[in-house]
C-alpha cells in the first residue's frame, strides 16, 4: 500500500527512464535532500564537524570504491592510498594555482587521481581476485612512500604535514581554521549530491553495463565484445577520482592537514568495510555502509559513559575492537548483501502492506 | 657491490634470514587458502595471539613445554570455535565475503588478546641459540639458523601431508569447491577444524620465532602484511612456494635497501616487495609455484 504504483503513470519515455520511477521513492529522496539541507539550523557544532561531515566524506569514497568492487568486480586495497593522493594533489594545485576556484582544484585532483588509479590498475589485464588486491597494496604502500619522501609534495614544508591554504566561497571561508562547520558540511554536501547523481547515472550508462558484464562474467563479455582493458581501466579511473576527492575533502574540511597517517592501510579496510556491510553493487549501500562504519566506533566509545561506566581508555580500545570485528562477522553472516538488501526487503514488504499474500 | 662480497653476503644472509619469518607467516596464508579457498587476512593476528598466549603463559610459571602444549590447545580451541561461529554459517559464500569475516575476525583476536595480556612488550626467551657464528668472515646469527631449519622441517611435513595421505586430499577437493566436497561425502567442518588448527601451530611457531628475535609485540601482526607479496610471488597454493617467495622477497629487500635505498630517499623497504611482486605478476600471474588458472565460460 504505502508503495503502491499502480495508478503511478508514465506517459513521458523521460518519465520512464527516470533515475527513481516511483513516486514513493521521489517523496522520499526530496524528504532526505531537505533534511540534510536543514541538518546546520538543528545540529550542534559537534554533530556536524565529527559525525555529518567524516560521513559525508566517506560515502563518496565508499561509492568510489564501490563502483570498483561492486560493479566492476575488482578487488582493491588501496583505497586509502588513493585518498591520499587526492589529497596531495589538491593542496598542490591549490597552492600551485590560488586563483583556482577550491572545487575545481578538488576535481582536478580527482582527475589526476584517476590517472594514478589507471596506472595501478594496468595489472588487473593479467591478474584478477586477491592476486589484484595485493597488487593493489602496492599502490597503497608506494603512494604514501612516495609523499612522505618527496618534499616537492608537501612544498618543502619542514614538518611535512602541510595545512591546507584557507579558501572562501561567496565570502565564506570553507577550509582553514576560520570556516564554520556549517559551510564546510554544505560544501561537502554539494560534492555528495553532485557525485552521487553522477554515479546513479553512470552505473546505467553504457560504460556501467561493461563493468556489470566485466564482473558477472569477464571472459563471456570478452566474447560478446566487451574490451577488457578499457572497461577495467575506466572503472579504476572513476574508482580512483571518487577516492581522490574524498581524500581532498578529508583533508581540506575535516582534518585541515595534509598527512599521510589519515590514509594508511586501515582507511582502505574502511573503506572496503563500508562497501561490503553497505552492499556490494549499490551506491545507496555505500551511504549506509559510510553511515554504519562511522559512526559505530563512535558510538561504542561514547557508550558506557551514558551508562556511567568508567572504563580506562586502552580497555575501551580493545573492546572496540572485538565488537566492532564481532558486529562485521555478524552482519556478513546474517546478511552478507550487506545493508542495501535489507532496505530492499523492507521496500518489497512495504509494496505488499497490509495484505502479505 | 662487487667490493665488497663479504658484506653483500652478510646482506643477503641477514634478508633470507627475515624472509625465513615472512614464509612462515605465508605458510599459514597457503595453509588455509590452499584447503578451503579461504584469504585469512587473520593469520597475522594469530601469529600475535599465539606468542601473547605462548608468552603470557610462561610468565606466570608455566614450563614453556607445558607452555607450548597449552597454547596449541588454545589455537584448536579457537579453530573450532571459529569454524563454528562463523565459517559454518558462510559455506559457499563469496570469497570476499570470507575474506571480510577474517578481517572481522582479526579485529576481535586483537582486542582479544590485548585485553587478557596487555599491550607491553614482552620479551620471549625459550633457549632459541642467540649466538653468532663466523663462516670465513661472514657473520650468521645461531637464531636465524634454528628458524631456517624449523622452517624446512615444517614445510616438509605439511608438503607431505597434502601429497599423500586421505587428509590431505579431502582438504584439496575442499578448497576446489565446497559444494562439491560436501556432496561426495567429505566432512567440511572437520577438514576447516584440521586446517585452521594446523594454521593456528604454524602461526604459534612463527609467533615463536618472532617473538624470540624482536619480543612479543603488536607489529609482529603488522610485518605481516609482508607476508602478502610473499605469497603472490610464490604462489597461494604452493607451500614450497611460500618458502622461496619469502627468502626472494626477504634478500631482495634487503639489498635493495642497502644498495638503492638512498638514491630513493630511503625505506624503500616498505614498498619494495609489493613493487617487485606487481611486476613478477606481469610476467607470471599465478606466481612461481601457483596452480595455472584455467577458465572457461
């Protein structure tokens, strides 16, 4: 009932290709856009700047890899690195060329990103499955080699953890010390916004479907003309620039430092995590995978305080490993299509509702 | 280079040495890849939690061949309870989904193990020689001899086991494919128990030998990771594989970081192994000793 769509009407083939061709869904993503537009006039200074913001981020570097791994069927560990090389690039053309806008910089970063990426994932031709995710490894350990060892990176900064040069938009400082959370969570917003349309239309496009077949079957798609190189390598160049610009926002709104320790290893598993609890081959997934693998750490160190426990902080630490580590396994086992799919079963009920059968 | 052949020896000496540590990490990896399909990115966690559990036995006063025999109790305690926690519940899935629940799982041994031990260095000394001797003018380490020989000693074996005897065949078909293992009648569960259980003696011997040169201490999970390339270059089902990828991967970072490492800036260690494995990839991408994959539609 409460999907119900009958009586929903395509009379346009505009109308029929929609991205959401249910009303329902419209309703919803407008109720969404809406809220998260009015999220800075209700939330607190720390709910923007430590939990909206690191989601916002995340998410796009979660579609990023997604659109790998989901879609495309390769395996990569080197998100992090990519992030960092995002960020990097985007402090060297900002202070390179000030008179850039800040988000063009940002893309320009991510375009130089995917460049990387191309480069990385030249071997994914010959090899495929955990072959390719330790291959992958070697961009994550040899990028951030790479700008810690060279100070051309950091400009020759002496500590080599760079701030990034403060910008304004509109009049409005948006990175640096001075920049209000709310403009850093609206501006981080709008990449949300863009790149995710960008990438609900780019999964239906022609080079989206390549990467399905890639995926489903490689050497079937390679029969029916699907060229291998490109389709892998385009899903690593947009990999790697959705990766890029969410390690340039990481650093140019959230951290406000250039630093490699933000992308180690660990943000790759991050962000593997995310895509996999999420649900592999959906970009809703990776906004809830972002959402969950955020926030849950978050939320277990804040736990026991609400309950006045007090815990010392190393135990704390090592019972938020083995929850968190205890709650993957969980999820893996009792939904392994990840969080997307119980959304989706929750849809297929709602279509039904009241009268199951 | 060529000046000087003592040191270069004593260089490669001393990076076949670490590299004997990288086997048997990898050991472990191809251990369980090899017999269920499994990538158990735990396994450096349970070279950690092996020592921990080795260590922190010994320290309240148990002998360390009790010691020993308690710990191995422990790992096959923890491979049943892994088995049937989370591996029971994944037959069939994906390979990444399995690969996952390890990460999942190394992130509670870790927790795990800190939490019951601590997180201070503890330093091992079971009796491992810590000598040197001298062949000609070329300094050995007494340690790293005993690790080569218990290296060698345990590929032996486990190569033998997977050759020729019923075990060792059920836990290949299993690897192939679960479905298919299970429908001819061969015990998954039990075959996971067996061969997580030999990891977890491979891991507790690794844990050992670490353990001895470096203390017990959190980045003998992180060093790891080294094992990874290890693996590619030899190949993720071949345990002699895993013995030559690592001495490969062990010398030549060794020399690489003696001889090239300051034209680099340095550290070049950290990545070398992970660069050389990319490019041996290209030329061999099942790796030295690894199955050629044969695919078909």
């Amino acid at each position: 009932m409460l999907y119900r769509e009958a009586g929903d009407f395509k009379i346009t083939y505009a109308a029929d290709q929609a991205l959401l061709p249910v009303r329902q869904d419209r309703a919803l993503l407008y109720l969404i856009a809406a809220a998260a537009l009015a999220l800075p006039l209700v939330a607190g200074d720390y709910a923007l700047g430590s939990l909206a913001i690191p989601v916002l981020i995340m998410s796009v570097a979660a579609i990023g890899l997604n659109l790998l791994l989901g879609y495309c069927g390769q395996i990569s560990l080197g998100s992090g690195a990519f992030m960092a090389s995002g960020a990097y690039m985007a402090y060297k053309f900002a202070t390179a060329m000030p008179w850039l806008p800040l988000p063009v910089s940002i893309l320009l970063a991510g375009a130089a990103t995917a460049a990387i990426g191309i480069v990385f994932g030249l071997p994914s031709l010959r090899i495929k499955g955990f072959y390719l995710a330790v291959a992958t490894l070697a961009a994550q350990f040899f990028l951030l080699w790479l700008f810690t060892h060279v100070p051309w990176f950091v400009n020759y900064s002496i500590s080599g953890v760079p701030t990034p040069p403060p910008a304004t938009i509109l009049g409005v400082y948006i990175t640096g010390a001075e920049a209000p959370n709310w403009a850093k969570y609206l501006f981080c917003l709008g990449f949300v916004a863009f790149l995710t349309w960008i990438a609900y239309n780019l999964v239906r496009t022609r080079i989206g479907r390549t990467w399905m077949a890639i995926r489903d079957m490689d050497i079937a798609a390679e029969l029916i003309g699907i060229r291998p190189l490109w389709t892998k390598l385009s899903a690593f160049a947009f990999s790697a620039f959705y990766c890029g610009v969410a390690g340039a926002l990481w650093s140019f709104c959230y951290i406000n430092s250039v630093e490699p320790t933000a992308f180690d290893i660990n943000r790759s598993f991050q962000v593997l995590f995310m895509v996999i609890v999420g649900g592999l081959g959906s970009i809703l997934g990776s906004f809830l995978g972002a959402i969950f693998i955020t926030l849950f750490p978050i939320l277990l160190n804040s736990a026991p305080a609400w309950f006045g426990f007090e815990v010392p902080g190393n135990i704390i630490t090592n019972i938020e490993f083995m929850i968190f580590g205890a709650v993957i396994v969980f999820v893996l086992i009792v939904e392994p299509n990840g969080m997307a799919r119980i959304w989706m079963i929750a849809r297929e009920k709602l279509r039904l509702w009241p009268f199951p059968h | 280079m060529a000046d000087a052949p003592e040191f270069l020896a004593e260089v490669v000496i001393a990076g076949l040495m670490s590299g004997v540590m990288y086997s048997l990490v990898a050991l472990g990896f191809v251990l369980i890849y090899k017999a269920s399909g499994i990538f158990n990115y735990a396994q450096g966690i349970m070279v950690l939690f092996a020592a921990l559990n080795f260590v922190g036995l010994i320290d309240s006063g148990l002998h360390p061949i009790l010691a020993f025999v308690a710990t191995l109790a422990i790992m096959i305690a923890l491979s049943m309870a892994i088995e049937r926690l989370v591996l029971r519940r994944l037959v069939n899935q994906q390979q990444i989904i399995l690969f996952m629940a390890t990460i999942g799982i190394s992130f509670f041994l870790e927790g795990f193990g800190e939490i019951i031990w601590g997180g201070n260095v503890r330093p091992l000394d079971v009796g491992i020689p810590s000598d040197v001797i001298f062949l000609d003018d070329i300094l050995i380490q007494e340690a790293d001899l005993f690790a080569g020989v218990t290296a060698a000693f345990l590929v032996t074996v486990l190569a033998l086991l997977f050759r020729y005897t019923a075990v060792g065949r059920a836990l290949r078909a299993v690897a192939d494919d679960h479905q298919a293992a299970l429908s001819i009648g061969i015990p998954l569960n039990h075959i996971w128990i067996i061969v997580w259980a030999v990891a977890g003696f491979v891991a507790l011997v690794a844990g050992i030998m670490w353990g001895s040169k470096l203390g017990v201490q959190f980045s003998i999970s992180i060093v790891a990771l080294k094992a990874l390339p290890v693996l590619i270059l030899g190949g993720f089902t071949s345990i002699p594989g895993a013995i030559i990828g690592g001495l490969i991967v062990g010398a030549g970072e060794k020399v690489a970081e003696v001889y090239w490492g300051g034209l680099f800036g340095g550290a070049i260690e950290e990545w070398f192994a992970y660069i050389l494995a990319l490019f041996f990839l290209f030329f061999r991408p099942q790796g030295l000793f690894g199955d050629k994959i044969i695919e078909r539609v």
